[in-house]
C-alpha cells in the first residue's frame, strides 16, 4: 500500500469518528476527526510528511512558486507542519518551521509567531482539520500581521463544510490530503 492509503487507513482507525457531536465552533456534526492521534503516532507522522511533502513540492514545482517555510496556528498544525519540513529537508526547496501562538506572547518580545519565520518570507500554511475554516484565517492574519505571504494552505482533512470556500475567499488555495468524501466516500 502507498503510504497515502496507510495515512487513510490510520486517519479512519485512530481520528475519524462517526456519531454525534458538537465542534469547537458550537456546530453540530455526524463526523468527529482528532487529526492529533494520527500527527503524533510516529508511522502516522511519517506518513504525514512524505504524503504532505510531495503535495507541497508538486504545487511548489508545477506553479513555480518561492516557498521559505511552513507553519500554522498551535496546536493542531504543529506535528503536520514538522513531519513535512522534515520530510523537505534534503531537497532545494526544503522548508522552515514555525508555529503561531493563539496569542501573542505577554512577555519577553511578545512574538506571536515561534521558530523560523521572517517578515517577508512566503509561507504555507498548515490546519490539520477545516471545517469553517476559522483557525486557518486566523493563522493567516498572523502571518499577514507580521509581515508574511501566504502562498496557500495544506490541510490533513477538509471536512468540507464551507472552510476551503472562506479560505480561498482570501486569495488562498487550498490543498488537502484528504476531504470528507475521500475518507468515508
């Protein structure tokens, strides 16, 4: 099996739960996905980066694109983000990576962005699950916030329920590894 069918076949074993549920927006949903029970298992995350990765670079490639690195809001993006650098490292185009803190930070330089971003630097930027698409807007305001360029968004599952259409309402195309109808047909 590649690995994006052993990524599938994990995401439905360990994250995706079928039922009745309210989501962190206040909606209710027949689908639950806990992305982090796979992003942190270390076959999953290895899955995550050479399945991520290769999307990224194909977009990279195919449009000629100037990326520097790659990060998003905390917690949820933060294993996806660091298993595809990783998985860039060897190559030309690899990737840095950052993470965005909920908010900025009450002491020191009161960054709200962690790790290896510059003002200036074109970004892509990570979700591990979009449903409205709210947390990767507010990824995406940090980013423009501190200077940044977001060339598009990766995300593990796009649950599709109107977050790829707010998102790209920004100017931001999305990439997913997987939607809602991939997963469960």
């Amino acid at each position: 099996m590649s690995a994006k069918d052993n990524l599938k076949k994990m995401l439905l074993e360990k994250s995706v739960r079928t039922g009745d549920f309210t989501l962190a927006s206040g909606k209710k949903s027949d689908l639950y996905v806990d992305c982090r029970l796979t992003a942190l298992d270390n076959q999953g995350a290895s899955w995550i980066g050479e399945v991520g990765w290769g999307l990224v670079k194909e977009r990279i490639e195919g449009e000629s694109l100037v990326v520097n690195a790659i990060g998003g809001m905390t917690m949820g993006a933060d294993p996806i983000s660091l298993v595809v650098g990783m998985a860039s490292a060897g190559d030309e185009k690899s990737l840095q990576i950052f993470n965005i803190r909920k908010e900025p930070k009450g002491h020191g330089r009161g960054k709200q962005i962690e790790g290896n971003f510059n003002e200036g630097d074109k970004v892509v930027v990570v979700d591990d699950v979009i449903t409205t698409g709210g947390s990767t807007l507010k990824a995406i305001e940090a980013i423009r916030a501190a200077g940044g360029e977001v060339v598009f968004c990766l995300v593990l599952v796009d649950r599709e329920e109107g977050g790829r259409a707010a998102i790209e309402s920004e100017g931001i195309p999305v990439v997913s590894i997987f939607t809602r109808t991939e997963l469960l047909g």
